[in-house]
C-alpha cells in the first residue's frame, strides 16, 4: 500500500488537462550502506501536447523518476510513495500486469544506453515488431513493415536490410537511432527521453527533435525530455524542471528559467555552459564541489554546502529548514525576491551575456 504524505511544496492539482501528474514522490533504495533517498517529495504535471524538460547533474534523480512512472523498479530493494496518475490510472499502486499493458503502448521510454537496452539475442526487426503485434493486434508483415517505416523515418539507411541485423551490428548513433524508433512504433501518449540524443551528431540530432515534434504534433503526446544540453531544452520543452540531489529546485516556463532564473543552483548551471556568440576568452564559473551523497543528504537546503549566498539567509535557514517550492513559477531558496533579483542583475547576468 502507498503512503500519500502532502508536503508544503506539493503543488495542487493543476485540472482535468493534466494528462501525468506526479505527487509527492519518494523513490528509496536499500543497499548494503544505507537507504539511498534518490527522489525526495516530487511534483509535477504535464498536460497532453505539451513537452517537459528536465534539467540536473548526474544523481539528481531525473532517470529514476521517469523508470518509476514506467514501473521499472526492483519492488525487493526499492519503496516509491507517492502519487503517479496517468490519464487517470493511478501507477504506484497498478499491477505488474496492468503497467505491461501500457508500457510500449500508453507510455514508452527512449533509453540513455541503447547498449543496455536492447537484447543482444534478437534482430533489431524483431525487438521493434513485437511490440507492436502484441498492443496494436498487427500481423507479422504489418509489424514488419511499420518497423521498416520507423527505421526509415529515424535516418537508418537501408532500413530493409538492418531490419534483420542484430544490435552489435549497428554503431553507437545507429543504436540510439533504433531505440528511438522502438519507443515510437506504438505512437504512444507519454513519451519519456533519456538524453535520447546524447551519441548523435548534430544533423541527426536535428532530425530526431524534428521527429519527435511531428508524432505530438500528430498525436498531441506528452514528452518528458531529460538532458544535459540547455540548447536542446530550449528548443524542444515548454516547461523547464531543475533538480538536484532527488528534489525540484525550480521550475517555470522554459522561457522565465533560461531567461531569468531564479536559484542559485540553476544560476550555476547556467555559468558553466560556453556560449557561442561570448568572448572567447571569457572563463567559465564551475560550481564548487560535487553533489551530495543521498544516503547522507545535508539538512536544510541540500544545495547550500555548495551555495556562494547562503551568508544572505539571516538564522542559518539554508542549513536547518527545507524551502519550499511554490505553486507555478518558482524556486525553492530561502532568498528574498529582492535578494535573487539583486543577485542576478548584478552578478549573474553579466556572466551569461
């Protein structure tokens, strides 16, 4: 049994249009050195036709979050709480049967490490075929031929002859591009990219964005898009969530958070990140020290043991009481809007000009 728990920056219900909407998330796991706390008190929504991006440093819990909402989680080890609703089905709580039903069909994943991913036992024909004769009831050759047409469609060349190749055979960007056909054969509603371009060069790159934009155009999917580059996030999201260390930092459109940020976590981000039209010769500003350990996460605001401001926060606040996220646009920092808007103007933006 799920235990729903509110907590002060659950945001509430967003309507009807929401077509996911995630709350409260907790996401554990037992190890041998402890209970790891990967998500902490996530909240979300996405409305159909609409992309999701989701921004953070590696360990934020951006991929555990999204193999949750899909159920691929190791019930022996790990414990979600929480609230996860898709179109009205309720997932936390949905059995292992129900969530194989809407796997590939509902809801499908495009993976970071098609590697991995994809068996190596089976032709890559096979692997996108049978989904789709198991959710959509097609014969053999109507399968067959619908994977032709996605491989065609991702920028395999020769698709009729890779149809029958084995995942070995194809390259690194091959893989990825087969992983995203996969994810796409069964046109499905939810749509959750792993860093789905990450081994691409940027003219493939540009056509899977492309392609992923036609199927919601079509098909007013909802897209949950996880990656690292800021570039791609600015083009392909609507709205922008910021996590660090299992929790949402900030969030808003992707136009106020890449326009006028508001945590000094995402100010960081944006510091870090070369640009093409600066000076050259411009140094970046890294942020100081690494993420923290989540089996041992700091009090407070876990981002505040790397926080340039936290000396702004009268009563030591940063270390002792977790900010809370508000509804809409928002940030989770103890700093006054007045403090953030200083800070910015005078320190920030001229970084990022």
């Amino acid at each position: 049994m799920t235990t729903l728990t509110k907590t002060e920056d659950a945001p509430a219900p967003t309507g009807p249009e929401s077509f996911l909407s995630v709350r409260d998330l907790r996401v554990q796991f037992s190890t041998e050195d402890g209970i790891v706390k990967a998500v902490d008190g996530l909240s979300f929504d996405i409305a159909r036709g609409k992309t999701l991006g989701i921004v953070g440093e590696s360990g934020s819990g951006k991929s555990v979050t999204n193999l949750t909402i899909l159920g691929l989680h190791n019930p022996r080890t790990t414990t979600v709480d929480g609230e996860i609703v898709l179109d009205g089905k309720e997932l936390v709580t949905a059995t292992d049967r129900e969530l194989e039903k809407l796997r590939g069909n509902k809801m499908a994943m495009i993976f970071q490490d098609p590697l991995t991913a994809m068996s190596p036992y089976y032709t890559v024909g096979r692997q996108l075929s049978e989904p789709y004769m198991k959710h959509m009831g097609a014969s053999k050759k109507e399968a067959k031929d619908r994977a032709i047409q996605m491989l065609e469609k991702v920028g395999i060349p020769q698709p009729k002859v890779r149809f029958d190749d084995y995942p070995h055979q194809f390259s690194g960007g091959m893989r990825q591009r087969a992983m995203i056909a996969m994810a796409l054969m069964c046109d499905p509603e939810l749509l959750i990219a792993d860093e789905p371009t990450t081994a691409l060069d940027v003219t493939v790159q540009a056509q899977i964005l492309d392609l992923l934009k036609d199927l919601q155009q079509e098909f007013g999917s909802a897209i949950i898009f996880i990656t690292h580059d800021l570039g791609v996030i600015a083009n392909m999201a609507d709205d922008l969530l910021v996590m660090y260390a299992g929790r949402a930092v900030e969030r808003g459109s992707v136009k106020e958070v890449l326009g006028t940020p508001k945590h000094p976590y995402t100010w960081g981000l944006l510091s870090s990140m070369p640009r093409l039209d600066g000076d050259i010769n411009t140094e970046l500003t890294p942020i100081p020290g690494t993420p923290p350990s989540l089996l041992n996460p700091p009090s407070g605001c876990r981002f505040n043991p790397r926080c340039g401001f936290t000396d702004k926060v009268a009563g030591g606040l940063c270390t002792t009481t977790r900010p809370a996220l508000a509804d809409g646009r928002a940030a989770a920092c103890h700093l006054t809007a007045e403090q953030k808007q200083a800070i910015f103007i005078d320190e920030i933006q001229p970084r990022l000009r």
